[in-house]
C-alpha cells in the first residue's frame, strides 16, 4: 500500500501475536489520538538504539493524547522466537502495545510506494500520515513533525488534537484551543490550561481594549474577543505569544509589517486597527483587527470537499481581489492557504458568500522567526502545500510567490486535494521544485481557461506567472 501524506493509519489485524495489549486494544488506544508506530527488531542495533527516545516521548506526550505501538518485523529467522521478542520488551521497558508480525502482514501494510517500510510513522489525531522516516537518524524527521502537532491546536469539546493551525474545530464547529499547555488530572478527567501564564479576560489593555472572552489560541497567539472602551463595539485582539518577540529588531520589523497592513482597506481583507506593545510578558504585544463572524475555507473544505466551479471561482476572485490590494502596496502575505481565509456566509445583507484574508499583519514575523525553515532534511516549519519553489528555497520572495500559493489553493478548491503530496516533507519540497502538477480531470468538465490560469499560477519560474493577484483573479473572472 502506498503511503502518502493524507492517508490514514492502516488496521493491525494481521499481527502474528500481541504484547501489552491486543490488536482492539491498540486501535482503540490510537482512535482520536496522534499516535507513533515504530517498527524494530530484536537483532537491529539501531532500532535498539533509537527506543530511549521513543519512550521519553512516550512519557512526556502521554497527557497530552501521545499513543505509541510498537511492531516488532523479525529480520532473521530467530527473531520470530516470540519469547525472545517478550525477554527483550521486559529488558527494554517496552510499555507500549507490540505487535510480533512473523508473517510481514504489518509491514505489507505500511510498505510505502518505493516497496520499503520506515522505522517510524507519526499519525495525526484524524490517523493520517504526518511524517514517515527510517534509518539511524529518522528520529531527527519524526521529532519536528511531533512537536509540530503538539504545538497545533486542541479541541477541547471533542478532545483532539487537529492536524492543522485551524481556528475552528472541522468536527464541532468550535473554536480550537492551543494545546502547548499543562495539563493535570482532575478526578477522572483532566484540565487543560491556556499557554498563557494566566487568565486574561477581563484585563485591559492600554485604557483602549477590555478583553471579554477568548475565541481560540493557536501556535502563535491567542484570539480574545474585545470591546472598544471609548466607542463601545467589538473587535478581535490577536495576542503573539512570547517566543515570537524576543528582540527588539523583530518588534521593529514587525511593527512596520502591522502598519503597513493597517493601512489595508478592503472588503475582502480583516482590517487591522491597532498595533501595542503590551503591558507585560503575558502581552507582551498585540493587534487589534475587525472581528469576523465566519468560519474558515479549511473547515468549509474538510466538512464539504471540493467545490463547484462557479463557487470556487467566485470565492478565489474575491481572494484575489484582497489579496490584490495588499500587492498594490507591495505587502506580501507569504502563507496563503485556506486556514487563512475566513468565509462569510450568505445573509441579508450580503447576496454571496465573502471571503476575508487573515494575518497580512504576522506574516512577516512568522518568516522572522522561522528564518531558517529548512533546518534539516525532512522538516519544514510552515504548510508545505502551498509554498512556492522559491519560498521551499528560502529565496527572496514577491507578489507572484502568493500567486503560487493562491493556484495551490484553487487547485485544492476544486479537485479536493493540493497540486503536490508525497509521503514526506521533502518530497513535496521536491514536486513544487521539480514537477508539474497533474491537469485538472477532464471528467470534473472544467473550462480549459481555468485549467490554463492554476498552471500559469503553478509556474515554477517566478517570471512565467501572473504578475500579481489582480492579474490572476482577472483571468479567472474571465472563465466564469
């Protein structure tokens, strides 16, 4: 079977016989968790090697929903001794499930599409593929990825960790929290508390803000709902994390960045009304924007796959049209993707669903923080999906990067999955770099124009792109 980031986790049926736990077991323990399934052999020095690590994740993610399950593939004839399997797990200190799979069915299973098995496969909450390595330092690939999820956000309605930086829970509807918290037992439950060393609602900022009620946390901040003091209404005040304001040139450079979006104005653009430093280190800054009551284009697209062509057209050309402005003033966005645009639904007052792009202002932060974004091989920090080759390259980067990043996502509106996938990181690194992406099927009866626009966009030279949004949205207002 092949596997390819977005699949899920195989079944575990097959297994010749199980330690510590059962195949229903196993799979019931994985259901609705991220779960690490590691593949070693009694006769492999580096598997053995590798198992510390693996049981200091095991210890230290457990809380927080981590389940590990272990396959034990024999290599030689003697390592299907299941009692020499059962000493080496006592000696090991092997708690979690194991599965003894004399008969390969396991690794059969979990074969990727080169015919080989990984050591390591991390699966998200939803049991899809996150990160897949092998070899003496696979653990250098899975440990980015873990650590990813685990700084993602938490549904605390449904109790999962989401797979994606999303503001809303695609099962429930409900705003996520960020799960890079504490969490300790509470009688047959536990309590999770915010990443922020306190409560906040209820505080003031600056005479001008009072902080109502939290909307959601992320990986890089918190999102209150807040009433303006002095006019009375409502607005969002997104709240930055510590870690990404730790020098003062990343403050300056990030309050340009927040200026030059507030300066945005435009139906299809959150507006940014404010930029502080705040008061102490549990603010220590914040932006205060037009409070959306939508949900995200993710969300739309998990709960509902793609879409048609005139609603997808529709929906871009609106994108495109914010997006415009922004290059118009020589702003960049840089993480374009569909967590990050937020859809208003049809109402009286508005005749169509309206799109609204979301942090022009932080974008430029994250690429401050996140400098050196191919740290080593195998991991990103951001959403590979949508990046342009010049971006997975870290080259300097112009409007037609986000025009690439905006045909990845119609590619996506339309046919349900983005241009490029592949089992690891890298390897989608490697098909933005290197390869085209498949037409659109004929058998979805897409007009050629719009097939002609997402290839253009998905140009891997920067030159041969449209020039700008304005300049794609144009054309695909043409195919409508």
């Amino acid at each position: 079977m092949a596997m390819k980031i977005g699949t899920e986790m195989p079944r575990f049926e097959g297994a010749t016989v199980w330690f510590n736990g059962t195949t229903a077991v196993a799979e019931e323990r994985a259901k609705g968790h991220p779960t690490l399934v590691h593949f070693w052999a009694v006769s492999c020095g580096i598997c053995k090697e590798n198992l510390p690590l693996v049981a200091e994740w095991r210890d230290k993610y457990r809380e927080r929903g981590l389940r590990v399950i272990a396959v034990h593939m024999p290599r030689y004839e003697e390592d299907t001794d299941t009692e020499v399997v059962r000493e080496a797990i006592a000696r090991l200190g092997m708690s979690e499930p194991c599965a003894v799979d004399n008969e390969h069915n396991l690794r059969d299973a979990f074969q990727n599409e080169n015919g080989y098995t990984p050591f390591y496969y991390l699966f998200d909450a939803k049991g899809r593929l996150a990160g897949a390595a092998a070899g003496e330092h696979g653990l250098n690939v899975i440990g980015p990825a873990l650590e990813r999820i685990f700084n993602g956000p938490y549904c605390r309605n449904c109790d999962l960790i989401l797979a994606h930086e999303v503001l809303y829970c695609p099962d429930c509807g409900n705003p996520v929290s960020s799960i890079q918290t504490e969490v300790s037992k509470e009688g047959n439950g536990s309590k999770v508390t915010s990443a922020l060393p306190g409560p906040l609602t209820g505080r003031s900022l600056d005479g001008k803000y009072e902080l109502l009620e939290l909307l959601g946390e992320g990986g890089m901040s918190a999102v209150y709902r807040a009433r303006r003091t002095r006019i009375g209404d409502e607005v969002a005040i997104k709240i930055l994390l510590p870690k990404f304001v730790q020098d003062n040139d990343a403050i300056e450079r990030f309050r340009r960045e927040a200026r030059a979006a507030a300066m945005l104005r435009h139906a299809n653009v959150v507006t940014i009304y404010d930029f502080g430093e705040g008061p102490d280190e549990e603010i220590p800054a914040y932006i205060a924007m037009e409070l959306v009551e939508g949900e995200s284009l993710r969300r739309l697209l998990n709960r509902e796959g793609a879409f048609s062509a005139r609603r997808a057209l529709n929906l871009m050309c609106g994108i495109c049209a914010g997006v415009g402005a922004a290059h118009r003033r020589e702003i960049i966005h840089r993480d374009l993707k569909p967590d990050n645009v937020i859809i208003l639904p049809e109402d009286e007052d508005r005749e169509y669903e309206t799109p609204k792009v979301v942090d022009f202002g932080i974008a430029k932060l994250r690429d401050i923080a996140t400098a050196h974004q191919l740290t080593q091989t195998g991991t990103l920090v951001g959403t590979p999906y949508y990046m342009s080759p010049e971006q997975c390259m870290g080259n300097p980067l112009d409007a037609r990067s986000d025009v690439y990043s905006l045909g990845a996502m119609l590619y996506e509106i339309l046919t349900g999955a983005p241009p490029f996938t592949a089992e690891t990181v890298t390897g989608i690194i490697a098909k933005h770099l290197y390869e085209e992406p498949a037409p659109l099927p004929q058998s979805l009866g897409f007009a050629p124009a719009i097939d002609n626009a997402i290839r253009k966009a998905l140009a891997k030279n920067p030159a041969d792109r449209q020039a700008n949004a304005t300049e794609l949205g144009r054309e695909l207002r043409a195919a409508l």
